[in-house]
C-alpha cells in the first residue's frame, strides 16, 4: 500500500521565521513612529513642563529602534533568495505529490487496495477495514449512500421506464417520496405506456432493507467506478488539450499555406491522395544587387531608351537562361534586384551541391554583367555594376501568402542582402586599388562583440564580387573536396600572403574549378585608415582569370608529379 503525506504550511519553518521577522519589523516601525511624535511635541513650553522623559533618552530610544529595524531589514533581504528557494522547492513537492496522487487515484485497482478488505491479508485487515467504514459514514453523514444504492439498483427498469422518464428523475424516486409523486404525475401523462409504480416501490424499500455488508461491497463498487471515471475524465481532458492544437483547414488558401511550410496533416482515402511531398531541408540564396540603378535609369531616358527593356534584354533574360542549370529557382527579379534560390530536399540533399552550384551561378551571373559592360564601352551606355551575396541556411524557407503571391521568409534572404551591399566609405577607400580581388570587409566595433553583434559595425566593399557567408563555407567544404594554397597578391594595403581554397565542382559531364579566398576583415581607424587585421572571417568566392590561371597551372603540375611518380 502506497502512503502520501502532504506538508502543512505549519511545517515549513522558513515562512514562519520571514512572518515574524516582518511582524518585528512592523512593530519596530510603530515605535519609531511614536518616539518621533513625542519628540516633535516634546518642544513646546506645555509639553516641557507636563512631560517628564529627558528629549536625550528619547533621541537615544529612537536611534536604537532605528538601528534594530535597520538590522531586521537587512536580515529579512538576506533571508529572501533562502525563502525563494524554499518556495520553489515547496511548489516541486506540492506537484510532485498531486502527480503521484492522482496517478495512483486514476487506477481503479487501487480502490480495492484501499477498501478491498475481503481480499487483505491478515496484517492489514483492520486497516482497510477501518478506511472503507470510515468511508461508507461519511457517504451515510451526507446523505449519498441511498442514492448511490439506487443508481445500481435501477438498472433493471431503466429500460422500461425510460423515456418518458429521466435516469435522475427515476434514481431520486427511489429515494424521495416527494420525487416518487412527481414521477406519479409523469407517468399519468403517458397512459398508453401502463406503467406501475409497483416496482419502483418494491426497489425503495429494497435498498432501506440493506445490511451493512451489502452496503460495504456496493460501496467498494463504488470506488472503482470513480476512480475509473476519474481516470476517463483525465483522458478527455488530454485528448481535448490536444485537440485544440489541431486547426482543420476549410480554404484552399490556408491549406496550401500549411503545405508550402511542412505544416499539413493530410488524412485521406488512398484514390485522393497526392504523390509523396519532398520536403525541403535547406536552401542558399543567391542576391545580386544592382548599383546606381536609378542614375542609370535616368540615363537611358534622356536618350530615349527603355529602362526596362534594356536591363530585361542585358540581364534578366540572360539570367533566366542559365536558372535550369543549377536547379535555381526565381525568388525575385526587379530593375536593382535578382534573388534566387537553390533548395536542397530530402531525397537530393547527398547530392545537390547547393552551395557549390550557387557560387558557380554567381560567377555566371558576373560574367553576363562584364559581357554587357564590353559591349557598353563601344555604344557608349552606361555600364553595369554589381554586388552579390550567397547565404546558405541549414533549414526550409517559411511562406507567407498574398493572393496568389508566395512571399519567402528566410534569415538567408536578409543575409544575402547584407552580403551583397558596399558602403559608400569603402567604395571611397577601394576606389583605383589594384587587385585581384572584389570583397572586402572593415571593421569599426570594439572588442569583445558577439558575432550578430559585430556584422553591424562591418563596413562592406563588395564590387563586382561575390560573398558567401560561413555556415556557406562549411556546407560547400562537405559537398566538395578543398584543398588550399597560400600565395603572395596585391591588396589596397600592400602585399601579403593570401589563403585561397580550390576544388572541382561536377556539372553533368563536366567539372568547374571553383576558388575561394579566406580574408579577415581589417580595421577601419577613426581618419579613414586601413588598420591592421581582426580575427573576423569572411570568404569570397574569386572571378579573376588570373587567380584561376594559378589554381589551374598548379593543379596540373600536381598532377603531373603524380603521374610521374606512378611511372
């Protein structure tokens, strides 16, 4: 037998000590009140000569009780994180014991554990014995026991009593003479049923004439049928809980909202059933943003061109060409902006090169935009600028809807959009540096930021370039095989030793050279200096010819000496 005992707030000596501390402080605070008082009267030339006490002992007396309802205060602060804790552990007992209460009150074996005495062993006889009298008393005290009684005992003629009678109203006529007549008067009403009060009669003094030990077995019934109700009333209460966290979808709309987001049950028959979902499980975003696109707009006008066929016809229709390539799809494309993604999914994800296959769609999407710019230096229009950022993000984009419009959200998106941006104090800073490369970063924050903390006080140049942030690094360094070389190049800061990472990304039948270069982002000094290097990463993905030259001439010459040494 499993024995619970519930703590008394008697029992619990921390809160008492903090009510007396605070009873002690209040009485101390209504001294200090009358001390102040007397003194404040102890000053005129009347309360001088009726009052006897010396000003000094009461100028004693209230510094004292000052100095003790200082201390009592001090002592109740400090007694504060004991008395939280003590309710804290208070509250984990509390539920602690409600939960294995009602865990054990929610199994109807354990009412004859309690009030089966028929079925105790010898040494606990007594025990339940005493709990089921005390129970079937207090059921007597308040009246419940006939009733209780008639509601086993009506089952016999529920049937042919109800309709036209209610179960409770036939329950209470077995118990109440009053009820009984009120019932005489219901079956009056349905004369074709010839019903007779005769059995009902007969069950009334039936459960009168019950011994006690009939009493006690209806009684032991009793409890299990309560404990069991107990426990189904629990199990309604969950199953409505959760319930409630289920919305049935009724518009196409929000049904397919909830597909776009991996948020939908679908319960059908097998015939209405659409083919498997792949679920997406990460994605990269691709932003290039096109600079000075307003100037150039204004441009094109005043010599009577179309802005929008041009940037169509230069730029979008060149890049929607190459979209099926690298699996991208279109997020957005507007006059200074280009976004795309690439998805990887559940059944793709061992060999969808995500991030490998964005980086080298970028490359493409620069070299359509140095294609338009040799040609703009011929016909003498304004050439094209851009800044790209690749963002990868380990988990699905989320949709909203607006009319039949999908809208991403992504924190890929937004990063993207940092990734591809140049300040305008950069652009300043860069401008005529000669180098063979088109990303850097600046930093202007103090020291100890954290990360998120820190890409807001970067100062980015990013000029015909391309960005890909770390976790995109990461990604593309376990898609493909990178290995890395160090060599001396140009910077805006002189010469220095530059880490760049190569490897071969498979496309179809072919392989594309893909290199990266790991910088630190510099610091920015308060006159517009180039600092010395932080400890911040960031990675670009290089367009030169020449630095692919290298990567190539050694590639080759590594190759070499393998076959060589094969030979």
């Amino acid at each position: 037998m499993i024995a619970f005992r519930e703590c008394p707030m008697d029992e619990q000596p921390g809160a008492a000590l903090a009510q007396a501390m605070r009873d002690e402080i209040a009485n101390l605070a209504e001294q200090r009140e009358g001390l102040r008082k007397r003194l404040e009267r102890g000053d005129s030339f009347l309360n001088k000569f009726l009052n006897s006490a010396d000003p000094s002992d009461l100028k004693a007396s209230l510094s004292d009780v000052e100095a003790r309802l200082k201390h009592q205060e001090v002592k109740l602060e400090e007694f504060g994180p004991q008395m939280e804790a003590s309710r804290q552990k208070l509250e984990f007992l509390t539920k602690d014991y409600k939960g294995r209460l009602g865990d054990y009150l929610n199994d109807a074996e354990n009412a004859k554990r309690l009030f089966g005495y028929a079925s105790a062993t010898d040494g606990d006889t007594s025990i339940r014995g005493k709990l089921l009298s005390e129970l079937l008393e207090r059921l007597e005290q308040k009246e419940i026991i006939y009733h209780l009684l008639a509601s086993y005992e009506i089952r016999p003629i529920s049937a042919e009593y109800s309709p036209p009678v209610h179960l409770q109203q036939l329950r209470k006529a077995l118990v109440s003479k009053e009820e009984l007549k009120r019932l005489e008067g219901v079956l009056k009403q349905v004369p074709a049923r010839q019903l007779s009060l005769k059995p009902i009669e007969d069950l009334s003094r039936k459960i009168r004439r019950f011994s006690r030990e009939e009493k006690l077995s209806f009684v032991v019934r009793f409890a299990e049928d309560f404990l069991r109700l107990r426990r189904d009333v629990r199990n309604a209460d969950h199953l409505t809980t959760c319930m409630e966290r289920i919305n049935l979808v009724t518009t196409e709309q929000a049904r397919e909202l909830s597909r776009m987001n991996n948020q939908l049950y679908e319960c059908v028959l097998q015939e209405e059933a659409k083919p498997q979902q792949d679920h997406v499980v990460s994605h990269v975003i691709i932003k290039a943003d096109v600079r000075g696109s307003t100037k150039m707009t204004q441009d094109l006008l005043s010599r009577g061109l179309n802005p929008a066929s041009h940037f169509s016809l230069n730029l979008h229709e060149p890049v929607k060409k190459l979209l099926d390539r690298y699996a991208a799809k279109k997020v957005f494309i507007e006059g200074d902006a280009i976004i795309l993604a690439i998805f990887e999914t559940e059944s793709n994800r061992a060999y969808a090169r995500a991030v490998a296959k964005a980086c080298i769609l970028s490359r493409q999407i620069l070299a359509v935009c140095n294609s338009y710019n040799d040609r703009a230096e011929t016909t003498d229009l304004p050439a094209l600028e851009l800044g790209i950022g690749v963002a990868f993000q380990g988990s699905a984009p989320t949709y909203w809807t607006d009319g039949d419009s999908r809208i991403m959200i992504s924190k890929a998106l937004n990063l993207s959009d940092r990734l591809s941006g140049c300040a305008k104090i950069a652009k300043r800073l860069m401008t005529g540096q000669k180098t063979h490369f088109s990303v850097f970063q600046f930093l202007t924050a103090m020291e100890g930021a954290s990360a998120e903390e820190l890409d807001e006080f970067l100062v980015r140049f990013n000029r015909n370039g391309i960005e890909l942030n770390e976790e995109g690094f990461q990604k593309l360094s376990e898609e493909i095989s990178l290995d890395s070389i160090e060599t001396k190049q140009d910077m805006p800061w002189g010469k220095e030793n530059v880490t760049l990472h190569y490897g071969e990304v498979p496309m179809g039948d072919s392989v594309e050279l893909l290199v990266l270069r790991r910088g630190l982002a510099r610091e920015l000094l308060p006159e517009g200096a180039i600092g010395i290097a932080s400890s911040h990463p960031y990675y670009e993905v290089c367009t030169s010819g020449a630095l692919y030259d290298l990567v190539a001439a050694l590639i080759r010459t590594q190759t070499a000496a393998v076959e060589s040494t094969r030979a």
